[in-house]
C-alpha cells in the first residue's frame, strides 16, 4: 500500500489540528517507552474533548497515509459478540515517527532564538586543555580519549549552531522585522550588555583554546582520533562494508578535527570563525544603537516614510470610487499637467485632460531652478579632489599609527606605577586617559580598592590596584601636569593573537 506520511500536514483538510495533535500523543508516548496506544488512550491524552467516532476516523485515516500501524485488540474480549465490534491497537510506523519527528524539529528552528554561550566555550577550553594533557601520555587511555573527543565536538556544534540561530534573530530585531518596538526597548540595554560580556570572553578564551590546539601536533591528533575510531568500531555489526564503514568514521573525526581548527586555529589566509562571530557581534552594536534612535525619532512625531506610505495605501483603499482615488493620486503625487511651465500652452481642454493621456510637451530640464531654456556659458568644469583625498587618507593612515604605537606603548601585561609613566606624547597620553575613564567608570571597586575591567569591544583589560599610603603623583605631559593618587596599572591587549 502507498504511503503518504506528511499528508496529515495539509492545512487546508478540515482535520488537519487533530491529526497534527493525534501524531504529537503518539511520538510522546513513544519518548515515554509506551508502544501501543488505544482510541481511547488518545482521547484521553488530547487537550479538547473529541467524540468517539471521530477519534476512530482520525485513527484510520493516519492508518491509511501509513502514518500508524493498526492490529487487533483482543486483550480486552471477554464474551464471543466483543469479536463483531472493531478493536484495534495503534503503533507508529517509521515514516510516521520521521515525518512528525521533522514537523516538531521545523517548528523549533523556525522559532529558535539562540544564545551566545559563554559556557559552552569554557567547556570547549577546558576539554581541550585535558585533550592536551592526554596527548602529552605515553599511553592515553581510549576511553578518556573518546569521551573528551565527544563531549568537545557536542559543544562546539551547540555553541556554533545556537551562534548562528541568535545572529539571524539578533539581525531580525536590528531590521525590526516581527519585533514589538516597546519590548526591544525594554531589553536594549540588556542586550548590549551580553553581546559585549561575551565578546570579552570569546577574545580571551579563544585565544587560549588557539593556543592549546597549537600545543598539540598534527601526529598526536591522529593518533587520539584513531583511538576513538577504534573505540567505536567495536560496536559496529561484522559484514562485506566493515572497512568501508570505518574509514567513514575516520573520515568523520577528521572533519570534526578540522573544524575546530576553523574556529579557533590561527590560519594564515584568513581569519577562523571566532574571530569571524567577535566581528560580527562587534558590528551589532553600533547597530542596535542605530535602531534605537530611529525608534527615537519616530516617538519624536518625525516623518517616517514608510509609515506614510502605509498610510496612503490604507487611503487608496478605503477610497469609495475611482474617481476619489484620482484626486488622492494627485494631491500625494502632483502628477498633473505640466503644459504650464512652458507659458506657450492655447488648448482649453488640455488641463482637463489627464497626464497620461495629454500629448508630449518637451520642457528644459533646469526650467525650474533658472527659468530659462538653456544655461548660458561654458560648462563648469568637473574639480579634481584626489589631492584632497589622499591628504585626507594620509592624515588618517597617520592617526591610525600613533594610536598603534599609544597602544604598543601601554599594553604591555607588566604591572606598572601611575608615576613610572612618564614621557608620554599627546597621543598616548589621551589614550591612557581613556583608557583610565574606562576603568573608573566600571563600578564600584572592590573591597580591597581593585578595579579589573575590559573595553567596550573586548580587546584590552586594565587592572587597577591603589597603593596603600602612596604619594600624590604628579605625571607631565605635552599639555601640562596631570596630578592624581598612586596606582599600580595593568594594561593586557587581549586581540594580540
């Protein structure tokens, strides 16, 4: 008999939400370990009341398309007229349960939000830095091997596959598509908030799992994802496609293997997909703040041109004839005769004609700026500004270095004293200055007065720690003296992979 497993989906059939609740009973009870189900096991699992007779139809007819399998109940006959009435079990079929299997799955990719999983990338490091131990053995044991190998490659797919499904909906609320605006800016702050804590992690954690992947030679991972081959390859059923099949799953570790090199390695051509995602989420919050202020103006009563166009169709529709929608055609557009422009025009019905059907009246492009047919003159001539580009480009290629250098200069990971900074030119002096704004302004210090903080986009981290009856420091500079408490400063850039 034919099968059509994915019928039941039609929406258009009047019973299309039984039959979608009907096969939900079925693959819960089988998640359940309950194998065989009767209509009125069914009924009673179901949300809304359904009459007995419509059950035993829905039943048949998922019978039918081969969704459900269906024998005879006989464990309940006790009398010989029980054998005239039809009884029957239902049981999934395979192309039921995939067919529902893959409805339900659908349903939660459509609707998946996705996450930014800072603790999935711990977990990335820390099996990683056990793999690493593991390696360094003489004699790794396989199934330590094994499982750190699994485990790794399930978060990395959790922490690229949720990464993937937030970016998409992060991008959805940036372009306002399906978004209550109220809620987005509730939530604005909050979501900032994660995208850059997350950033910060993904910068110093990656670089650390980049290291660690490093510390482990090509000869070494071969050797440990042949160990977890081996593993599995004892489960799998002797037969003619043995080798065939365990080449596959060499084939299958290496992929695995490689794609985390993808993530976090240090490629030469091109950046890995960490750095790829950090840029990404980088890029997202200029613009969540872009849309947070076009919400701004349209709470501010500004033109939003959509909204007008919006409006003006929800006009042209509720105009009660044609000739109404005309006039409205003409008062939103203007598209009206033009013969007056020319001041030559003698056919009285010509304004009453339409636009459209009106002959061709040749009027000078610029009449309206000048009033007159043609400028007189020579053209003006096209002004060449690629000196003034490149001094433009010159001037930022130089800002870019002196920044380059404030940073070299500062973010050196060595612990130094406020008053040990001395020399610094106007550049990296005003570096430090924000860098020094960054930190105060993180919070409250803690008890013992030490301030640890990281930058907006996640690539440097300063620590400051006061010293205890330290002197006033006074710290010269281009544009004067700068005078303040001691403190020993930390500068780390965490982006120098």
């Amino acid at each position: 008999m034919p099968t059509s497993p994915f019928a039941y989906l039609d929406a258009r059939n009047p019973l299309h939400a039984l039959y979608v609740q009907v096969m939900s009973v079925f693959l819960a009870a089988k998640r359940g370990f309950v194998v065989h189900l009767r209509p009125e096991d069914v009924a009673a699992a179901l949300n809304d009341p359904v009459a007995p007779e419509a059950m035993a139809a829905a039943l048949e007819q998922l019978y039918k398309w081969g969704n459900l399998h269906q024998q005879a109940d006989t464990g309940r006959v006790t009398a010989v007229e029980d054998f005239n009435r039809a009884r029957h079990l239902y049981q999934l079929t395979p192309e039921g349960e995939a067919a529902q299997r893959a409805a339900e799955f659908y349903d939660e990719q459509l609707g998946r939000r996705g996450s930014l999983q800072s603790v999935a990338l711990e977990d990335v490091r820390v099996r990683l830095r056990n793999l690493r131990d593991l390696a360094a053995t003489a004699d790794p044991d396989p199934a330590l091997v094994h499982g750190l190998l699994r485990d790794l490659f399930e978060r990395l797919d959790s922490l690229a596959e949720n990464a993937v499904a937030f970016m998409n909906g992060l991008q959805r609320t940036i372009d306002l598509h399906d978004v209550d605006e109220e809620s987005f800016l509730a939530f604005k702050d909050r979501l900032i908030d994660y995208l850059k804590r997350f950033i910060a992690d993904l910068v110093s954690k990656s670089h650390d799992i980049g290291r660690t992947l490093a510390d482990i030679s090509e000869a070494r991972a071969d050797e440990m994802l042949r160990l977890a081959v081996d593993r599995e390859a004892v489960d799998l059923a002797p037969g003619p496609d043995r080798d065939a099949e365990i080449a596959a799953l060499h084939d299958m570790w290496r992929v695995r293997w490689s794609g985390l090199h993808s993530w976090f390695g240090r490629g030469a051509d091109r950046g890995n997909q960490a750095a790829l995602l950090r840029q990404r989420a980088r890029k997202a919050i200029p613009e969540l703040l872009a849309t947070v202020g076009l919400l701004q103006e349209r709470r501010a009563g500004r033109s939003d041109r959509t909204a007008d166009f919006v409006r003006l169709a929800q006009w042209f529709a509720q105009a009660p004839d044609d000739e109404s929608a005309h006039r409205l055609w003409r008062a939103a557009f203007g598209l009206s005769t033009a013969r007056h422009l020319t001041g030559t025009a003698t056919d009285e019905a010509a304004p009453r004609l339409s636009w459209r059907d009106a002959p061709v009246v040749e009027i000078a492009p610029r009449l309206r700026a000048t009033g007159h047919y043609k400028k007189r003159g020579r053209l003006a001539k096209v002004t060449d500004r690629s000196a003034e580009r490149a001094h433009l480009a010159a001037l930022v290629a130089a800002e870019a270095e002196q920044t380059r250098r404030a940073r070299q200069r500062l973010a050196t990971g060595v612990p130094t004293k406020l008053s040990d900074l001395g020399g610094l030119d106007r550049t990296e002096f005003r570096f430090f200055l924000e860098l020094l704004r960054t930190a105060l302004s993180a919070g409250p210090p803690r008890s013992d007065g030490r301030i640890r903080t990281d930058t907006g986009d996640g690539t440097l981290r300063i620590i400051l720690e006061p010293v205890p009856d330290g002197p006033l420091v006074e710290l010269p500079t281009e544009d004067g003296v700068m005078y303040g408490p001691e403190y020993v400063i930390t500068i780390t850039d965490l982006a120098d992979t």
